[in-house]
C-alpha cells in the first residue's frame, strides 16, 4: 500500500469538500452504525476468537459505546456545528463575534488491541462527526478484529473519507513519517512518546489515551459485598485488561481480612470455583502478555487464586495481600487479572502514596464518608474519578474521557470527541460603515490621546 498516496487523496478529498456538509457527515455515521448492526456476530466471534471474550460483555463495552457516541452525534451534530455568538468588546460592539467550529483535515487514529473496536470506532464517530477524513490503524495484536475491519471498513465507510492501514509497527512508523493535521492514539506511555516526536515534525495537533496504573481507595465506612461485586466487575472482565481497571487496592489496614473475604465471595459468584470453566471469563491476549503478567505474581502474597495455564493463555482471577511499594506487581501498570491490596492507617496516607506516584487514569474511592470523599477529590490529580464504583463512569458520554499527565493528554466521548477533531475558529465579522470610529486607531498618532 503506497500510504503517501492514501493520505494525499483523503486530503483531496477533504479539500474537495466530502465531509463538510452535515448530510454527508450523518451519512457516514449511518453507514458506521449499518456496519454495526448488520455485523454483530461476526465482529463479537472475532472478539471471542482474539480475547475470548463473552457476547454479553462484548456487546456492553464494545459495540454499545460506540453506539452510544453515534447516537449522541445524530441527536447533537446540529447544534454542535452551529456558530456560537459570544459577546464582543466595547471596540466592538457594533460588531458580530462567533466561534466556528471547523473540521482539522486528515485525521489518524492508532488503536490498541484490549478493546479494538470500541477505541478504534468511538474516536472514528467523533472524528467523521466533526467533518474530517480518516486513516484508521486498529492494532495488529487483535489479529481477528483487525481482519474483520479490514473487509467491513471499505464496505460500509466511502473510501473518500476513511482508509484502514493494518499492520504493526513497521506500517505505523511509517505512517507517522506522513503529514497529518490530528493524530488520535491509544495505547501505551512509551510508544506514545514516539507517536508525540513523529508529531512534532509537522507540529500535528496529538491526544493521547494512555494507561497507568489506576488505585482504589478504600475506608473502613464501606459494604464490603457491595464494593466487592464493583470491585471485582471492573477489575476481572476483560481478565483485567481493562485500561481503567482498578489495578491496585489501598484498604485502611483493620479492613483488609473483610475485604478480602468479599472479593473472595464476589469472584466465586461470578466466575465460579474454577472461572477457566467460566463462559463469562477472558484470556490474556498472547503469550508475551501472559509471561509479563505471571512475572509479577509473588506467590507468598496470594491470598485467592495464582492459577494460570500457558496453553490456554489463562490467569485465574487472584488476589494479593499485603502487598508494598516495592513489591514487582507495583512497579508497572499490571494489565492482567492480578488484584494486590496495600494496608494504610489513614487516608493521609493513601493520598501521599497517589501523589508519590504518576497521575493515573482513573481514581476510585470507596467511601459512605462524604468528607473523605470530598477530601481525596480536593488533594489528588487524576484523568477521571468514580466514587463507590469501578469504569462506569467513561461510559457516560457527556463526561470527557482522558488521562493527565503519563495517563494522556486531551480527552473525548460526547461532545469532546467533536471538539477534539474541531478548530475553533474566532470570527470577527464587520460590516464597511462607522468609519469615522477608526479614526483613533489610525496614524498619525494622537499622543495626547490616552485610553486605559
Ligand atoms: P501499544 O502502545 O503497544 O499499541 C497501540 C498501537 O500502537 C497499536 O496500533 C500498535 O500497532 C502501535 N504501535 C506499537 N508499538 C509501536 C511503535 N514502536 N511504533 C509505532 N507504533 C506502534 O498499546 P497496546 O499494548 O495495544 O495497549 C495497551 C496500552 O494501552 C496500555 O498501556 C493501556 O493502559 C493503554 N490503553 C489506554 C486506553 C485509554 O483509553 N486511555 C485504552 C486502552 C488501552
């Protein structure tokens, strides 16, 4: 594939005007949807087949958020692409000021694998919402998603507008070689740093969805079988690669042996005594994962599970007690359905362990103590919180999703994801008459004329 080729002509295209009317961006977005809807089988065997991941779960934290984001578009675009009036200056009164939102141009997108469709589809919606043409790069590592995008994209989506690459590293590097005017990338820190240097060549606009390592915090106020069923819901679908799972426990020290117990209860009911039997449970993506994660489990800590078969890239749902900073499970972002709980005395304590660290994705509290609560909000940066629950909230599409810090930069969902592909343009429309109100402005200057 010559891809200097591709990208010239989706920017012709876009010059030519393809995406900029509101019928042709809805139109798009319909044919996304069709794609969708007439697909759903052959997407969620290709997602069994990569991840071994159930329907149930498949249809909820894939297809349905990106439903979500079109549907929040067909019900939105209008109002999102109208001119916003805002009041001019006193210089100005006389005159009309508006933002426009105009779309960027060509846009990338780099997916990675843990949910290829959704984080590949979502930004496509907002991106195609906002009027711009795409290149689409799904991540290689979900060969059979990739392989099913590959056929349905150029199928359903007008070749004008959007491209799918596929490929690994090789074909993405050489893709940033190319003149974008976005670059929209999930995935890890480290190849992010190299997706923001590729950028900077061309001083290409970038957002970066990024990972980290996410803490709970948890206080002695809680129901422990409540939080534990949250708990144990965020952080084991997905067999824990989940960029939002809750990766490690912070537990006011006399609560620990409860907590554990509930989680315990919670994992057995969800997955059964042996979830290698569990239809509802997944497997880790390939054996370079399942060996990294293995690697971080300590054996003396396990409290609950610490099974794993290489042949079946299965982890067992497990659970790590008493666990410290320097313990190997937290030195990196786990990725894999180990869940390691670290005692603290107070929640001073838990605060300064979140602020000795890199600011996370997500933050999540447990707490019935509203002053707690408020208090961990008020001294502590992360890219999004949720209180007494895990992941739901980047599910709701009028709050914006992204990291701070190592976790990203930008956000999107909802009307952030049209912002995000848009540029605000600031309009001053004037009209010829009221000359004579220039006439200060102009030289020769009157020095004895003094505004403040
Ligand atoms: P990754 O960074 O390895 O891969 C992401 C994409 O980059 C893929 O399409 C891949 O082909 C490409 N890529 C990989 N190495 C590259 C290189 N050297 N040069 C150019 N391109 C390269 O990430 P991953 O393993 O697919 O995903 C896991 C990471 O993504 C975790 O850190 C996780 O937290 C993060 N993540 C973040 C979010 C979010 O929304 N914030 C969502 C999911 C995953």
């Amino acid at each position: 594939m010559d891809l200097s080729k591709v990208v010239n002509e989706l920017r012709q295209n876009f010059k030519n005007g393809v995406m900029q009317g509101i019928e042709s961006r809805l139109h798009q977005l319909q044919r996304l949807n069709d794609l969708l809807d007439e697909n759903e089988e052959l997407i969620l065997e290709a997602l069994y087949k990569d991840l071994h991941k159930c329907k149930l779960e498949s249809n909820v934290m894939e297809l349905l958020q990106v439903r979500k984001e079109i549907g929040h578009c067909f019900q939105n675009l209008d109002e999102w692409m109208s001119p916003t009036k805002v009041s001019p200056d006193l210089l100005n009164v006389l005159n009309h000021c508006e933002i426009r939102a105009e779309p960027k141009g060509v846009v990338l997108i780099i997916s990675p694998w843990n949910y290829p469709v959704n984080l590949l589809l979502s930004p496509l919606a907002g991106a195609l919402a906002a009027g711009n043409v795409v290149v689409l790069k799904p991540s290689e590592v979900a060969p059979n998603v990739c392989k099913v995008f590959e056929s349905l994209i150029p199928r359903y989506l007008d070749e004008k507008c959007v491209q799918l690459v596929s490929g690994g590293v090789l074909e993405t590097t050489a893709l940033l070689k190319l003149r974008f005017d976005h670059i929209f990338f999930t995935g890890a820190p480290s190849v992010a740093k190299i997706v923001m240097r590729a950028a900077s060549e061309h001083l290409t606009p970038v957002t970066l969805e990024l990972g980290g390592k996410c803490p709970a915090i948890i206080d002695e106020t809680c129901d422990f079988d409540t939080i534990s069923k949250r708990i144990v819901w965020g952080k084991f679908c997905n067999s824990g690669q989940t960029c939002l799972a809750v990766d490690y426990i912070l537990c006011i020290k006399k609560c620990q042996d409860a907590l554990v117990n509930s989680l315990k209860k919670a994992i057995v009911k969800f997955y059964g005594e042996d979830p290698k039997g569990s239809k509802s449970y997944g497997r880790i993506i390939n054996e370079r994962h399942f060996e990294r994660v293995c690697n971080l489990i300590n054996s003396s800590k396990v409290v609950f599970g610490g099974n794993f078969d290489k042949s079946n890239l299965y982890i067992s749902p497990t659970i790590l007690s008493n666990v410290t900073a320097d313990d190997s499970i937290m030195s990196e972002e786990i990725f894999g359905p180990l869940l390691p709980i670290l005692c603290i005395d107070k929640i001073d304590e838990a605060i300064d362990f979140v602020n000795s660290r890199e600011k996370p994705l997500a933050l999540y509290v447990f707490s019935t103590n509203s002053s707690v609560v408020e208090k961990i909000l008020k001294q502590t940066s992360s890219g999004g919180v949720c209180v007494n629950d895990a992941l739901v909230h980047g599910a709701v599409p009028n709050l914006p999703f992204g990291g701070i810090g190592q976790s990203g930069m930008g956000a999107y969902h909802g009307k952030e994801s049209f912002d995000v592909f848009s540029h605000k343009k600031s309009c001053l429309l004037k009209n010829q008459k009221f000359e004579f109100m220039n006439d200060i402005r102009y030289p020769p200057y009157d020095e004895n004329w003094f505004v403040i």
